[in-house]
C-alpha cells in the first residue's frame, strides 16, 4: 500500500504535478526532479519501476537534499555551480570557494543549454564540467552580426582579469557582442600585437 508513502511526500508531490518544468536558480522543482531523476536512473530507469518504487525514489531523492542541503526545498541555483579556481585542467572543486549559480540542467534532462554538473569528492554542491561551454547566435546579412558568450573566461591565467570575467554572464546567458570589423574595435583593445615589433 503506498497510501503512507504518497501522504509523506504530499508536499513534494504537489510541488512536482504544479512546476512548470522550466529550470532556474530559484527553482525547488528543478532540484527535486534533477535528484528524482538520477535517484531512478541509479535504480535501473522508469521502465523498470512500479509506481511504489518511483514514490521510494521520490521519498529518497527527498531524503537526500535535506541531507546535503539541509532542506529538500533548496533552489537549483544552490545546488548547480559553475567554478574555475585555477588554471588546472581539472579542477579543485571546494564549496568554501567562490562559485557562481547556474540555472539550467544537463542535456540528458533535455536542457538546451547544456550544463553537466555532478559532486566531486569533498563537495555537496554539484559543479560542472561538461555541456556547452561556448554559446553563438550568428547573423549573416550584409554584414555579419554575432553574440557570444563562453564558460568562465578567454584566459587560462587565474591572475587576469579575463579568467572569470564571462562565468555570470554564461551562467545568465547574457551574450556579449562579437567584433568582426576593425571599427567595432574602438574603445575595446587593450593592446595591439603587431608580428615582427
């Protein structure tokens, strides 16, 4: 009898049947459902579920935000992290450094933009490390017009000031202006190169 089961998780339930399905960093469903989800796939998948044993994998997933979290009602964005701390390329995950929230999920929950974030040793927050880490909107007419946007920053360089400088901005979707012609230059070179000087 799942009648216990489902009164238990009323609140989770409810909470699921009235979301949107649209992820954010504010939002508690995206992060139920996430959990749920990897919970049921660690149990083999839905196919292979009854409806008690997916209410167990609810009542789990549940179960294990408050666990790490504190609360099951904790938003995506407290979860779901983006940090660069050095310039290794794999990097020293810590919840005690600085990190940005990121709204959207992974694509194997079908968000496009894709963000693959999963806890490191030592970590309860998730930080990613796969998806799209380069985002373009390119507009070909009489002159080519773009926006972009790329995970973190242009430099491998903790010490510059374009090691982070794109991570809210990737993390908001808030594309920046490409510049294909010298004229869109003006007033955004920091230093020219010229080869043989």
């Amino acid at each position: 009898d799942s009648a216990p089961l489902k009164a238990k998780l009323a609140d989770q339930i409810d909470l699921l049947r009235h979301w949107d399905y649209r992820w954010a960093v504010a939002s508690v469903p995206t992060s139920l459902a996430v959990f749920w989800g990897e919970e049921v796939r660690h149990r083999g998948g839905i196919e292979k579920m009854s409806p008690e044993q997916l209410l167990e994998a609810l009542s789990a997933a549940s179960d294990k935000l408050a666990a790490g979290f504190g609360t099951w009602k904790t938003p995506w964005g407290g979860i779901n992290r983006f940090q660069r701390l050095t310039g290794d390329i794999v990097q020293p995950f810590n919840d005690a450094g600085p990190s940005t929230p990121v709204g959207f999920t992974s694509a194997q929950w079908g968000s496009l933009a894709s963000f693959g974030a999963r806890p490191y040793p030592g970590t309860k927050k998730w930080y990613g490390t796969s998806g799209n880490s380069f985002v373009a909107v390119v507009e070909f007419g009489d002159k080519v017009r773009a926006m972009a946007v790329t995970a973190g920053g242009e430099s491998g360089h903790p010490a510059s000031p374009h090691f982070n400088d794109e991570a809210k901005r990737y993390s908001t979707g808030d594309l920046r202006e490409v510049y294909f012609y010298r004229s869109q230059l003006q007033g955004h070179i920091e230093r020219e190169y010229h080869p043989g000087e």
